[in-house]
C-alpha cells in the first residue's frame, strides 16, 4: 500500500509497504525499512503508534532509529491509519475489544517482522499501543527481547478517567447496542487537526504542523473520537493493568518513559506499575507533554538518551536506575 509522501514529510528511502490480513480477516497497511548504510547494525525496533495514528506521523523516528543502526517496521492498528476501518462511518476510532490489537501484533510479527528483520527484537509504543504491548509482554510467547514505552495508557489521566458510575453507563450503553455509537460529546474532527495552542499533546508547533499537513494531504488517515466500545474496551484493559498479578506476569524487560506534563495518561498508574515491574523501570522527562517522540528536541533529546542506555546489549542491572529513584 502507498504512503503519502509530502514536501514537508517524505517518506524515508528504502520503504517496503503493503498489506497483511489479521486472523479475523481485518486487514492492516504495514511498512518496514533497513538501516541506513555505514552503521553498525543492532537489530529491529517495531514501532507502534496510539489511537488515531499512523505510520506517516513517525518518518522521523524512523530516521532517528535507522541512523542508530536499526531496522525498522511499523503498521496502523486496525480501524486507523490505511488499515482497515471498522465502522461505516471511517472517522469513529473503534474496537471491540483490545486483545483484537493483539491479533494485529501477531500477524505483523509473523509475517513482516520475524522472516525479513534482523533480530535481536525491540518494541517501541507509545500511549495505547504501550497499552497493547503491555498485554502482550505478559504471554509466554513474547517476541521481544526488550520493550521501550512512550507515555503508555496504564490508565487514563485523572481528569478524564471515567468515574464508578460512568464506567457502568458506559458498559450499559455498550451491551445495549450503542458501541459503534461516538462517547457523549464525540464526533467527526480529526485528532491532530485542532489548534495548536489548546492542544494537549505536544509543546512542538512544527511537529504538529507537520501532522496536520498529512492530514491535509491524505484525511482519510484521520480519526476523530472513540466510540462507546473503544472506550468500554480501553477501561477493561485498564483494570487488567491494575491488578496485583499483572506486573508479576511481565517477564521481558520494560523501560517506561513518562511524560513530566501529561495530560491524558495517568503517570500516577504508571509509577505504580513500573514500581512493581520485575524487570523493569521508568524514566521521567521533567516538562514534556504527552507525545514524547513529537516534542521539542530538548526533550526528545532526554528520551532517546534513556532509549540508548536502555537498548545497549550490557546487564538489564546496570542499564536500570535504582528502584528509589525511579519515579513519576
């Protein structure tokens, strides 16, 4: 499948797309790269992106991850992005349920990333795709010697996560044959698409502008709300998160870097299960909001700083800061 290469946005040299079909017959546009010539080669990084984005918002990271030596492969969970969508109106961000993500995950690995990739095998997400990793992290069948996470979706930020009666009214309107049915307030209006100084995300007005451009170019890349069942199903994988077994139930090593000004996720959550990680930490970055990897380069800078640390092939032990120091 095409990307959309524009001035302000070219797709990295070297892109091999197209698409594969999950086991419930969804299909998925993905996208790979090689590392670029003259490094060292150290592996692939699979790169998973939050509701409502897709594989063009991340040609800069990709870079960023080539020019540190790493193959990369990428794709747009079902119902966003070029994959397919689920409703018949396209801009409604919805899923049934989360362990449908992990349907995704599966065919991409299988298919894209374990024949044509060079291993060892890293996982970077960021916000609800960290949510997806994170259930994945807990299978035996694990695929990834070492995940690294962007503000993920432990829980939702303080403000917004629903409360005990609303969560129930979510669930009744759900099982009542509303779940293709926008959240109360919801509509068409593309994430990424608002103005820029009320945005929640990023500090970065170029970064965002360049968002929107693609949106521009392309807006069926674009999605608006959640539905009802998109969020009924993000609240079951929040309570899954929050159970005394989850974190015991996570063997690969995890680095969490946490997003010092967020304002959707819950950091709170965050550190609560990053204390209670077996093989794993977190990292914060002091004043960055919630797009880490599109924010200003003085905190991109400290993220991919705690990355490379984090990615080197030393001791899990001397990559990790001390548990007390790890914080939110």
């Amino acid at each position: 499948m095409t990307l959309v290469d524009i001035p302000e946005n070219p797709v990295p040299p070297g892109a091999v797309s197209g698409e594969i079909v999950a086991s419930d017959g969804v299909r998925l546009r993905y996208a790979r790269w090689p590392k670029k010539d003259g490094v060292a080669l150290r592996g692939t990084v699979s790169l998973f992106g939050g509701r409502a984005e897709f594989i063009e918002k991340y040609f800069e990271v990709v870079e960023d991850l080539r020019s540190r030596g790493f193959a990369v492969a990428t794709l747009d969970w079902r119902g966003q992005g070029g994959s397919q969508r689920l409703t018949r109106n396209p801009r409604k961000g919805h899923v049934r349920r989360f362990s449908d993500y992990e349907k995704d995950l599966a065919v991409f690995m299988r298919e894209v990333v374990l024949p044509d990739c060079p291993a060892p095998h890293y996982a970077l997400a960021h916000s609800m795709g960290g949510a997806v990793l994170l259930r994945h992290a807990r299978k035996s069948t694990n695929l990834f010697d070492r995940i690294v996470l962007s503000a993920p979706m432990v829980s939702l930020h303080e403000r917004t996560m629903p409360g005990p009666f609303l969560s129930r009214l979510i669930a009744v309107l759900r099982y009542a044959g509303l779940a293709r049915h926008y959240v109360p307030g919801g509509g068409d209006t593309a994430v990424n698409t608002q103005p820029f100084d009320t945005n929640p995300v990023t500090s970065d007005r170029a970064r965002y502008d360049r968002t929107e451009a693609v949106l521009r170019a392309a807006p069926e890349l674009g999605l608006g709300a959640p539905t009802i069942g998109w969020v009924h199903a993000a609240l079951s994988t929040i309570r899954l998160f929050a159970g005394r077994r989850f974190p015991g139930q996570v063997h690969v090593p995890v680095l969490i870097v946490v997003a010092g000004a967020e304002a959707i996720v819950s950091n709170l959550a965050i550190e609560r299960l990053a204390l209670r990680l077996k093989t794993g930490g977190q990292v914060v970055v002091p004043g960055a909001m919630h797009e880490l990897l599109m924010e200003r380069d003085i905190y991109r800078e400290q993220f991919w700083a705690a990355f490379e640390a984090f990615a080197r092939p030393d001791d899990l032990d001397a990559l990790l800061p001390p548990r007390e120091t790890r914080r939110a």
